[in-house]
C-alpha cells in the first residue's frame, strides 16, 4: 500500500521559516518533519511514499537526492578526485516518489495529479506538517470494515479548527461546519484511507478536498471516520514548531512509535 502525502503548500501562518524553504522540510530535532512523517508510516510497514510536492518543491529532491548526506557520517577524499565513502550507512527501505503538483494547485487537485501512480489500488494519505501515534493498522482495519471511499482520522483537540458531524451508530461522517469554540467536537486530523472511487470526486486543480469532495462524500453516506484519543500535532505556527522541539529533545516525543 502506498502513502500519498501533501507537501507543497505555502506555509504561510509559519513564514519565519516557509519563506526559505517549504513547510514538511522545516526540521523537528535533526530531521525534516517530513522525515518523522515517512519513518512513522515506516514502522507499520509502509514504505512506498507518493509526495505531491509545489511550493519550493525542488528542497525535498534535493533532500533525497542527498539522503546519504543528511542521515550519514562521510568522508570525501580530495586527495583522490574527491571521492566519497558514506560509514554507517543509513538505507531507509523506502521507495519516494516525488511528483510536482504545481505551486498554487488546492489540496483535492495535488491528489488528482497523482493518480496515475497509485495504479488504481486503495492508498493511505496525511499532509506533510502533523504528527501522531495513531495506531495505523487499526484505522486501516476500521476502513475495511466500513466500505467508506474515505476514512478519516478525526480528534478533539481545541477551537481553531474546523469540526465534524460524527453518526455514531454507523461511524459515518453526516457534516462539516466551520470553527466553533471547544465544546468537545472532533475536527479532521488527516491520516486518511481512500480507495481509488474518490478520483471521481475531484474534478480539477482548484478542487480543495476538505471542502467540494468529503462534504459529498458524506451526504452520501460513503465518508467514516476513525476516532483516536491520543496524541496528535500539527505544525502550523513557530509555536507549534517549539512544541514538538521541546518534545523530541526531552526523548519522550509521542510520535516516535519507532525504534532508533
């Protein structure tokens, strides 16, 4: 199964640092959050990525063309031509994708671009700035289960998000609504499973998939959802940024479900 991940908007609610380069490559620890990202969905076995990158798209290339470089002790050898050894070689089993999906191409639409490399077959998706512990094989269990075209991750965690209309008798997502103070409603978290139906629902570039798309999708009764109680994170502002510093350097960071 393959992971489709958005990587190529702005960033702009973190311009101190998405202005030099793009919002998945600012670091968390040493790494790129998009890096925690990839070695999160690792650890459950998934290990062929799809990133649809825009904005500064050419940063994340560059990043795996230079794996090495970055996760590796070198020594480059002038003496003879420059040569290279890499020591203690870090061979990530992954297999990274990483398609252009335009600079201001909408959320649905980086998706829609990217069809043509799911080759038809059931795909898991998050975006390229939010952290968690959910526990993956059982959101895939629960989408299985369901027959939904999308199963959403959903979370409870504060007022500036948007919220989720949840049926709890059938775990099927009835609406959305805009934000609303806390009041113990649940927004959408990302780590979706989709099966290839949801191509059909996205009709152009500028087709934004929280919107047009998952609001059809649960009117028609075809959206569930996957309630997780623990940790979850997104990276929108500096502060956000802090947070999962302070958190990865104290060596108890929730999302590290892997071992070093």
């Amino acid at each position: 199964m393959k992971t489709v991940i958005l990587a190529g908007g702005f960033g702009t609610r973190i311009s101190e640092e998405s202005h030099l380069r793009p919002k998945p490559m600012i670091e968390i620890g040493d790494a790129p959050i998009l890096w925690h990202i990839l070695k999160f969905y690792s650890h459950y076995g998934i290990e062929d990525f799809i990133l649809c990158c825009g904005y500064k798209g050419y940063f994340i290339k560059e990043y795996f063309a230079d794996y090495y470089l970055h996760r590796s002790d070198v020594t480059f050898d002038f003496s003879n031509g420059g040569a290279m050894t890499v020591h203690s070689n870090i061979a990530e089993p992954w297999r990274v994708t990483i398609v252009d999906t335009g600079p201001a191409t909408q959320t649905g639409g980086r998706i829609r671009r990217i069809r043509k490399y799911v080759e038809g077959e059931r795909f898991l998706m998050t975006y390229g700035d939010g952290v968690s512990n959910i526990n993956l094989p059982k959101l895939i269990e629960t989408h299985e289960k369901s027959g939904k075209t999308v199963t959403l991750t959903a979370i409870q965690p504060g007022a500036r998000f948007g919220v989720l209309d949840i049926n709890d008798r059938d775990g099927t997502i009835t609406g959305f609504h805009e934000k609303a103070p806390e009041d113990g409603t649940w927004i959408n978290a990302g780590f979706m499973v989709m099966e290839p139906e949801v191509f059909d629902y996205l009709d152009e570039d500028n087709t934004i998939l929280e919107r047009e798309p998952l609001e059809r999708l649960s009117v028609m009764g075809k959206l569930g959802v996957y309630k997780h109680y623990g940790y979850w994170q997104c990276m929108d502002t500096q502060r956000d940024k802090s947070a999962l510093e302070n958190l990865w350097n104290s060596g108890n960071a929730p999302w590290k479900v892997w071992e070093d």
